[in-house]
C-alpha cells in the first residue's frame, strides 16, 4: 500500500494525524468487540461455538487493551515505542487466533469465519499502524 493510498484511507497526507486514527480506530473497533463479548457472551458464545466465559474473559482483555490503545491514540505523538507495542500485540494477537482455531478450538462454522475476518483486520491494523510509524519517521529522519 502507497502512501497515497494510506492517505486517502486516513482521509490526510500527515503521517502523525494518520498515525492516530489509525489507533482510535483499532481502539473504537476492539473495544467494540470486547463491549460485545461481556454484554452477550452466551448469545454470542452459542453462536460462534465458543464457551461464554472464554468470551468473558477476552472481552476483559480487550476492554482494557482498546482502553491503552486509545489512551496512546489521543497523544499529540504517540511514542514510537508504544506503537510498535500495539502493532507486536496486534500481530501476535493475530497470528494466534489462527493457530488456535487450527490447533484447539473447534467452533461453528460462524465463529470459524469470523476467527479468521478478526485475525485479518487485526493483521491490517498492525500493518496500518507500522506504515504510518514509518511514514512519520521517515519526514523526521
């Protein structure tokens, strides 16, 4: 992705306001999720083949987790080193969704697909966050 395309996606061709929507919006998006999985874990959890307290539990995580992540988002400049903190975590993050739906979860063919459409736009967001990070250090170099 070019830094055009970056930039007409975040709406601006300033890394450092690119940067930081880029992080409200994974903190608006995860802490949707983390709303949705402690208001509806058993709703949720039948549907997706998930146990509602594993869903209560990552819905805690990700409560707190979108908390720092839009904490480091309403900073004049986010440190670089927070941010790379949060596109590590949304790497990791992602990249363990798909090994444990490959390896120990067993859900419904919903919370299957919807395992793997979380795991990607977490995987986006990192990628996002990380360009914008450069982008910014690359005007300040």
């Amino acid at each position: 992705m070019s830094t055009i395309q970056l930039a007409a996606l975040a709406r601006t061709c300033e890394p450092q306001s690119m940067l930081r929507r880029f992080l409200a919006l994974d903190a608006v998006v995860t802490g949707g999720n983390a709303l949705a999985y402690l208001a509806f874990s058993g709703p949720l959890g039948r549907f997706l083949g998930a146990d509602a307290s594993l869903l209560l539990a990552l819905g805690a995580f990700l409560a707190l987790y979108a908390a720092g992540v839009g904490l480091l988002a309403a900073r004049r400049q986010p440190p670089a080193l927070g941010v790379r903190a949060v596109v590590e975590a949304n790497l990791a993050w992602a990249a363990v969704s798909l090994v444990a739906l490959a390896l120990w979860l067993t859900p419904s063919t919903p919370g299957a697909v919807w395992t793997v459409l979380q795991a990607l736009v977490v995987a986006g967001f990192a990628v996002l966050q990380h360009m914008a990070l450069k982008a910014r250090q690359d005007i300040g170099s």
